[in-house]
C-alpha cells in the first residue's frame, strides 16, 4: 500500500466511480449524468484512493464554507480495513478547511455506522424514509481548529 496516493478525481475517472459505487452501495442509484457532475461541477469535491490509475475507494463531498456533507465513501471491498475511508474523509476535510462534517447513514448499516461513530461522529438526528422507506442517522463531526 506504500504506492497509494489521494487525488482529486478528474473525468478520466468517471467510469470507475460508477462501477465502485455501485459495486458498493448498490441500492443508491445515481444517473450516469450524476457520476460527470460528481468530478466536473464545483460544489461537489471528490478525492479518490488511487494505485497506479485503480481507483480502491473515494469520498464525494458537498462543501459550503468550513462545512461538508458527505454524498458518498466507498472502498474496494479487498482493501476495506485498511484505514483508506479514514486517511480519505481527513485529507478531505484538511485540504478544504472542513470544520463540521455531516453524513446521513442508513439504520440497517450498522457497520458504517460504528466506524462513523468510531472515528468522533455523533448522531444529530433521524431522516425519516431516507432510502426505500428506511430511515437514516444523521451524524455530524466537529474538527478542532488549532492555530
């Protein structure tokens, strides 16, 4: 893992996302347009684990000043555990000065909700009939500014 690198997405990287993500959250469905605008528009900010051009996780944000909303994290499910979503979502917030992080994790994810909770997010609320009818924990991560 020592050749890994975090990069910006750019729209090479299009296709890839698409498979990862749906390979990873397969009941999220996003038009083939969503996954372009993803990499292209300015509001959105995706970084990408990347090891000689494959793509074995990435982040999507949605950033407004020093606040982000998390719109996706996959990894590989052969590279999960290996801290990749962690080293992810914080070169994520460093690079665009992210002091509160908010994401919306499904109630049956239990998995992701642990590793949410595991790394400081705290449950802020319930977004009710999120996904196909099942709600969603609202979960928030304050970072600390140190000057």
């Amino acid at each position: 893992m020592d050749s890994l690198r975090i990069i910006q997405l750019d729209c090479s990287f299009c296709g890839k996302l698409k498979e990862l993500h749906n390979e990873c959250l397969p009941m999220v469905h996003y038009s083939d347009d969503s996954y372009g605008e993803f990499l292209k528009l300015p509001q959105f900010k995706t970084y990408g684990f990347v090891e000689q051009n494959e793509l074995l996780g990435f982040v999507i944000l949605t950033v407004n000043q020093d606040e982000a909303d998390v719109v996706s994290v996959c990894v590989n499910p052969n590279y999960r555990r290996k801290g990749i979503a962690r080293r992810l979502l914080a070169y994520s917030c460093n690079i665009n000065k992210i002091k509160t992080l908010f994401i919306e994790v499904l109630e049956s994810n239990s998995k992701a909700i642990s590793f949410y909770k595991g790394i400081g997010f705290q449950q802020v609320g319930i977004r009710k009939n999120y996904l196909n009818n099942e709600n969603a924990i609202v979960m928030r991560l304050t970072l600390l500014s140190i000057n």
